[in-house]
DNA sequence: TAGAATGAGTTGCGAACGCAAGCTATTTGG
DNA sequence: CCAAATAGCTTGCGTTCGCAACTCATTCTA
C-alpha cells in the first residue's frame, strides 16, 4: 500500500488534479480503494480532495511540497528522529523535511518540545499530546506561514537546544548550503546561533541544485541526512568541508 | 439570506451535527440551496461539511466559537473595523470577535499590519495581500492555536501601537473584565503594556458571566465595543469605571 | 496444523453532490 | 414604463460518495 501510495502522489504531483476514476483505472483498484487511498493521503495533509478530484496543495504551502519526493523524505525524517530522545527539546526549521520529522517524532516520541518558525508546523502536529511547540514570533510568510525577520532572532535568543534540524535547496562546493529565500536563511542563522549542532535534512536530489543565498553558518558543527541517491562527488565535497553524511 | 445563514448558525451550534436535507426542510428551502449556505458558510471557516452533514467545528477552536452569536460579532467587527484606518498597524488578541475584525479588515481596507498572538487569526487573513501579519512567539496553545507564556512579553515590547483589540470572557463590578484562561490574560497584559489604547470587543451576553481571572490592566485608557442588549445595570457598571461604550 | 482473527480489496445500493438549465421576482436603465 | 439584467431558488440528470456485506489471502495462536 506504501507503493500504491507514492504512485499516486508521483501522479498527483505531475498533474495537479486528477480524477479518482481515472487513478482507479491507472492503478489497478476499485474506485472505493482509491477514494480510501485519497482519504488516507489528505488525512496526511500530502494532498486536498474535491467531489471527484485529488489535487495537489498549492506547491508553496508545505503540504504541496511534501508530496514531491514523499518517500524519500519519510525516510531522511525517519533516521533523522532517531537522534531524538524521548523528553528533548530540539529546533526544528520550515523545510518539508522538517515538517515531516515533526510529525515522525509526534507519533513515535514522548514528551518532546518543538522549537520552530513554522505555523505550518505547530499546526501539523497539533494533534499529539506527546509535543508541546513553542513557535517563535515574527513576519508570517504568507505562503508559506513562517516566521521571518528580526523578531526571530530575538526569540531565538532565549533559548538553547542541542540540536537544530534545517532543511536546504542546494549545495555549491566550497560555499555550503545554500536557500532560496533570503528571509528563511537569516531565520536559520538566528535559529542556529542558539544550537551546538545542526543537522541539515535533504533529499539528495538538491545537492545538484545551487539556492542562490548561501546559508552561512561558519563554524558550526554540520551534519547532513540524505538518501542514498547522493552521488559520490557531493559526498566528497561534503567530506571536505567536514560536514557529516548519513544515508537514510 | 444572511437571515437564514444565522438561523442555520444556531441550529448547528445547538445540535453539533446536523444532516443537510433535514436543514433544508426545516428553512423551507431545496437540499441545493442549503449546500450552497452551508459551503459558503465552510468558506468563512464557522461551520465545517461532511458528506451529508454540517457539523460545528471543535468548540475550543476558534472557528467553533465563531459560530456562537455570529451576527452580533460581526456587527462588533464591522463596528471596531472604523477606528482603523487604511496602512495602521494595529495589535489583535485571540478572541473571536478579534478574529472576525481581522477578516473585516482584510476584506475592507488596504495596507494594514496586524500583530497577533494567534496563529489562527494570521492563517484566517492568509489569503488577503492587504494585511501583513507579524506573530509573537511563545508556547502554542494546541486547541486555540494562541501563543502564551513569557517570550510573547519578549515579542511584544519590541512594537507600539495606537489600539490593542482584545476579547473578554466576563465582567465584574468594581474588578474589571475577566478571562477564563490565565495564561491567556497574561498575554493580554503584556500585549497591552505595548498600546496606547484598549479596545474590548465583546458580546453583551459576556456582561452576565464572570471569568475565573481579572485581566487587570491598571491605568489603561479602555473602551468596550458591544452589542444593543447590554442591560443598563452593566453600563452604569462601566461608566463608572470610566470605560467608555460603544454600541454596534 | 486447524481455526480464528486480521487486513486489503470488491460489489451493490441508496443518498449526496456538482453542474447546467429553467423559473420567478426584483432591480436597473434608456 | 417597459425591456434587459441580475439575484435567488428549484428541477433534472449523471456522477461520486459512504456504508455494509462479502471474498480472499495472511497472520496469529492454541
């Protein structure tokens, strides 16, 4: 079932809406299978129904970008909760890998407490009893619904965590990870100035893609979970920039 | 319509979960008709649909409480939504009439700033370009979606404004208003150390009702927009408190 | 190892839905 | 003052939905 679900967001992804008829026929199920499918999925916030469609979120809100690559980040966000104890409080950035490791370690871990910039977040794992979130303030992004901009530094600043998980949009040799947008990369360095150790999440389909702002965070002790699509010349780059490298 | 939009506002609020076609014999009107409120009702978040039902959303939601009194919130809303002038930036607490004012300004004037300890109000204004929402950090209150606690005091000292809007969940002679929920006044008071002006929108049903917490806010210029049933005895409760009252 | 329990899928059916076309008042404008 | 436009609602129709009953493997378990 894991299978038939990552084919039909493979499909939902590429067409953006989609008729369950049609994605019954394609795979092979009853139309009730499907809508069952569909119901799970929506469940997950992967995508959105409409009486007789499946569609993809928009692709800026988080939902719609969990949907691209699902599988492999399930997996990066899976090894990635294993760093978690039960009872920490670790922080936890907007990527969609992040979203994804909030929720694994919502319904795996106990009495956690998560430290985020994302409303997306907050509101992902409001659910579970077993987290409490602590968002900090700022600008709310519209699309995206996180916090950016100084207030985020300044709340940043009352706190101190072992770890933060971050994720990326690319990497240039030499330069280090880079992000898209220019307001969430100084959020992370606010973020990060309060964490001895940051933990980047990313699938390893980025690591040919170059964000234009590079993130910045000289001297910090770095650590990447990817899958293990990485080829072997980002691996090298990685190792000689002596950030860390987990395959999930 | 809007006549019948609150009648079926009360019926669902009273029975929680209410089947469309039983909905449409009892306002007299087509099954068709009735989907189309109820959609139109989903749309401005009080009311959310199942195949077949209507149903209240989670009273401690904000949405669900929305539900309750609708059109003299509104009317509240619209009332407090003339003190604001196009590009103000304004404060805005948690409460239900708070939240209705930010939809009315977001669908009347242009260039606003509104900041907000609730990340259901920023989600709620998400889809107007008009307003630009900052939101004080703290810990999340997972049924409210409120941030409370000491870091929203941090976040809120680094703004000033005209006018905070709060809501209130009671009033007592000789005491003040009140609020049911402590840690939720005590954002109120840092919010207002932070405003020149507050402005209470309530319900005059809340005047009846006595909150467990005193919101105390001690030399604050305050003024109460409310609803034409206040009972006399209450105004004269107020005015010598020297609250001025406004009447929607 | 037989038998119960579970999970994933299907079929069948009545109820609900979306959409388009049509009806009837009220409003608008020349 | 009458015709056209508009708003609010209904009817009709084909499609989709939710639910319950059923099949068929797989997994426990005694």
């Amino acid at each position: 079932m894991a299978k038939r679900d990552s084919t039909i967001l493979q499909i939902v992804t590429d067409q953006k809406r989609v008729e369950v008829a049609y994605l019954a026929e394609r795979l092979g199920v009853s139309t009730v299978t499907m809508r069952k499918d569909l119901d799970a999925l929506q469940e997950k916030g992967l995508i959105l129904r409409e009486h007789g469609y499946a569609m993809l979120a928009n692709p800026n809100d988080v939902g719609g970008r969990l949907a691209y690559h699902y599988d492999e980040k399930l997996l990066i966000a899976r090894r990635a909760s294993e760093l978690v104890p039960d009872g920490a409080t670790i922080m936890v950035e907007s990527g969609s890998c992040c979203a994804l490791l909030a929720r694994v370690l919502a319904d795996t871990k106990k009495n956690l407490t998560i430290i985020t910039n994302s409303a997306f977040i907050a509101s992902y794992v409001r659910d579970s009893a077993q987290v409490s979130c602590t968002l900090l303030g700022g600008t709310y992004q519209r699309d995206s619904q996180v916090m950016v901009g100084p207030l985020v530094r300044t709340c940043a600043q009352e706190f101190y965590v072992d770890r933060l998980f971050i994720g990326a949009d690319g990497w240039i040799d030499g330069v280090g990870f880079t992000n898209a947008d220019q307001m969430r990369a100084d959020a992370v360095r606010s973020m990060a100035a309060s964490a001895s150790e940051v933990v980047v999440l990313t699938e390893s389909e980025k690591f040919g893609q170059r964000g234009a702002i590079p993130m910045r965070l000289p001297g910090k002790q770095m650590s990447v979970i990817t899958d293990g699509n990485i080829p072997d010349e980002w691996r090298q780059s990685l190792a000689r920039s002596g950030v860390s490298v987990t395959i999930a």
